[in-house]
C-alpha cells in the first residue's frame, strides 16, 4: 500500500533506479525487476537486483507482499510524495533553503529553448498562483 507521507529513509541513487523501475512496472517481483532495470543497467545480477530488494523493504522503502511466490515488491511511497521529499532536502543543502536560486541555477544551464518557452506558457497562464 503506498502511503502519501514522505519517507524516512532517503534512498540511494541505485535505489532510486529501482524505485523508478517499479513506480513504472507496479508491484513486481524481483524477476521482473531485474528484466526492466537490464536496459539501463546490463551488469545488474538477479541476485543483486533481489538483495537491494530486501534492503529497501527494511528500509520501509518499499512494501513487500509474502503473500505470494514469489513475493512481491512495491514502493511504500507515492512517487511525487518522494520526489517532493527529496527535492526539499536538496534545496536546504544545495541551495540554502532557496528554491529560487534552485530554479535560476536549473534556468541558467539545463534548460532548452523550447523547454524556457514552455515555462514561459505555463507561468502566463498560471499568473500568480505559479
């Protein structure tokens, strides 16, 4: 059951890259897991694709459902309730609590031309609720 409150433990970018794999797939073995991560990353093994697994769920990042064999893993945690999570202790380290400066930093040098016109579109239309 995926719960709406951000996360105590902040996961690790390996933990992340399975996150994303299963906030994509939904709940799923580590079978399945381990096929939909071997794109990005061809050097996963199943056996440490199902040991990450095991950490995360006593971690409390994911939820794992033993109800079943195999068992089954899902995340415990909405995905924009973890990505909110972690983009606020990013802004407080990074950028001293700014997310002003976080956004000019992001402006100045990892945005496209076509992506500023699209912010430009969507700021126009929110007017001052953005």
């Amino acid at each position: 059951m995926i719960q709406s409150a951000a996360p105590s433990a902040k996961p690790t970018a390996a933990e992340l890259d399975l996150l994303q794999v299963l906030w994509r797939l939904g709940p799923a073995d580590a079978k399945a897991v381990h096929e939909a991560l071997l794109p990005d990353r061809p050097d996963a093994t199943y056996a440490t694709v199902l040991r990450q697994l095991q950490v995360m769920h006593g971690k409390g990042l994911l939820d794992r459902d033993e109800s079943q064999r195999p068992q089954r893993y899902a995340p415990a945690h909405a995905q924009d309730k973890l990505q909110q999570s972690l983009m606020r202790d990013f802004i407080a380290k990074a950028f001293a609590g700014s997310g002003k400066a976080l956004v000019l930093a992001a402006l100045k040098n990892h945005v496209s031309a076509k992506e500023r016109a699209e912010i430009r579109q969507l700021l126009a239309k929110n007017g001052d609720q953005a």
